[in-house]
C-alpha cells in the first residue's frame, strides 16, 4: 500500500452515526514548511483524490493543514533547481547533453500534476470543505478555492502571490477567485499579491465563515456532520447542480491555457529572480523576459 509521506488521511463519523465514517479528513502535513506544496505533496494528493473519488461511502472531504498554517503554496526550494535558480551546488542533475532537456521535463511535470490534482478536487462527488487554519497563499489559495465552502480561522491569512513572485495563478486561481469576490477585487489581488485577513475575507466573500482558531475543526466537522445526516442523493444533486453552473467556464482549453502559461514563465529569468529573491529573503529586481547576460 502507497504510504503518504506529506499528508494525513482519516475517516471520521459525524455525531448521532459513530459506525458511519462519512466524513474524511485530509491534513498538509508539511508543518516545518508551512505546508508547502512539494513535487511528493502532489502526486499524493493526486493519488489520494483517486482513492477518495472510488470511495462512495464518502459524504464529506475536509482539507486542513499541520500545524500553523494551510499552505504556503508551492515550495520554491523545490521548484528552485529544475528552473536553474539555485547555484552549482544544487544543481538539479547531470543529464549530459540532456540537461536542458530534462529541466523543462521535470518543470513542467509538477505543473501537470497540481492542475490534474485540483480538477480531480473539483470533480468528487463529496462535499468539499478547506478548514483554512492560518496562512493560504499560492497554491494553498487555489486548492481552497477549489473546494465547495471554506471555513477559516481568526489566524487564516489569504492572498494569491503567484505574480509578485513571478510566476502565475496555475491551478484554477484565475477562473475561481473572480467567481468568489468579484472580477476587480481578484484582479487586484492577483495582480498585486495583497496578503487578507479573515475578517476581509469574509466581508468579500472568500470564505464562509470565520471561527476562534482553536474551535475551526471542531466547527467545521459540525457542519460537515450536518450535510452527512442528509439525504445521500440530494446532496450529491445539490452539489452536481450547483457545480454545472458554477463550472460554466471551466474548459480542458481553459486549463490548457494556464499550463501554457506557467510554462511559458517559467523559462523566463524573471521566475528565477523571484525565486532568488524569496530564498534570499530579499526583495526582487525584475527586467522583463530578455536577460542578456550569460547565465541569469
């Protein structure tokens, strides 16, 4: 049996059924890197999703992160040596004359697999909740928006920061924000990496609710218990007819689009600079897509 080594999975029972686990909890469990979203976290999340969307005993899936916060977003040490950002001594691998090659490969895998990852969220037939716990940015942002109803904590931050850090939303970011706050308010969020509290996100839309930090899970399986002790098939409607109108737009060229895109960016020097500069802790200094000099 695969062994998930960056998540954690559990079936729980809602209260008044305690022989009737429902509802199944998925945890980030990168709690030492905020939850970042590595190469391993991908591919099991796009596992664990299969397991989950064969399993029709399952009513509600809530997503939550270890420890201090949801997610980070993607992990940029990761992502740092197949972009050529990091120096010799982390250097992705010697693949001969095929290092270039196998670079751009390796890149845009990890882009294929978070985009098939969170269509697959988007497409179980189980309610779908994120239990935003602290920080969701990135990626961590998108894998909420994904869901069907976010709960955050007092301590929930959300932003989406893919611009300002040179990259751009990959993962369903641009088609679900505008859906929730309004087509300026994701533009701006978008465009400029504005990091909101709860409380705002709230007002605007982003999440549902907002709870005190230490009663979120206990709030949100309270809610989930609520959708499991309905009937099976008007929830599965419900949601299946919701989902239709809300997916209006969603298109395999649409998703295409966005892998395009972050494909594109990600061979500019501009990424690379933004992922030096997050690894330097330092501000980024950007010149547009054409670095003249040898090796930048």
């Amino acid at each position: 049996m695969f062994e998930y080594k960056t998540l954690k999975w559990s079936l729980h029972a809602p209260d008044g059924a305690p022989a009737d686990n429902c509802i199944g909890l998925i945890t980030l469990n990168r709690p030492e890197a905020l939850n970042a979203i590595d190469v391993r976290m991908r591919v099991e999340l796009d596992l664990i999703l299969d397991q989950i969307r064969r399993d029709d005993r399952l009513r509600v899936i809530i997503i939550t992160g270890e420890g201090r916060g949801f997610s980070a977003g993607g992990d940029l040490r990761s992502e740092a040596a197949p972009l050529g950002a990091l120096d010799a001594e982390h250097d992705f691998g010697a693949f001969g004359p095929y290092k270039e090659l196998a670079n751009y490969f390796f890149n845009d895998l990890r882009h294929v697999v978070i985009q098939r990852a969170i269509r697959k969220l988007e497409e179980l037939q189980a309610v779908t909740i994120a239990a935003i716990n602290g920080p969701a940015v990135g990626i961590g942002l998108e894998l909420a928006t994904a869901c069907d109803i976010r709960y955050a904590s007092e301590r929930a931050r959300l932003g989406e920061v893919a611009v300002p850090a040179g990259f751009v939303p990959e993962s369903g970011g641009a088609r679900n924000l505008p859906k929730l706050v309004g087509i300026g308010r994701a533009m701006e969020m978008i465009l400029t990496g504005e990091i909101i509290d709860a409380v705002e996100a709230e007002r605007i839309g982003l999440v549902e609710r907002v709870f005190p930090h230490d009663r979120l899970l206990e709030e949100t399986f309270r809610l989930a218990g609520k959708i499991a002790a309905a009937p099976f098939l008007s929830v599965r409607h419900a949601k299946a007819l919701v989902r239709r109108y809300w997916d209006h737009n969603k298109s395999a060229e649409g998703a295409q689009a966005e892998l395009e895109a972050v494909m594109e960016i990600t061979r500019t020097g501009d990424c690379r600079e933004g992922i030096r500069a997050f690894l330097d802790k330092r501000s980024p200094h950007y010149r547009g897509p054409d670095y003249r000099e040898t090796g930048r």
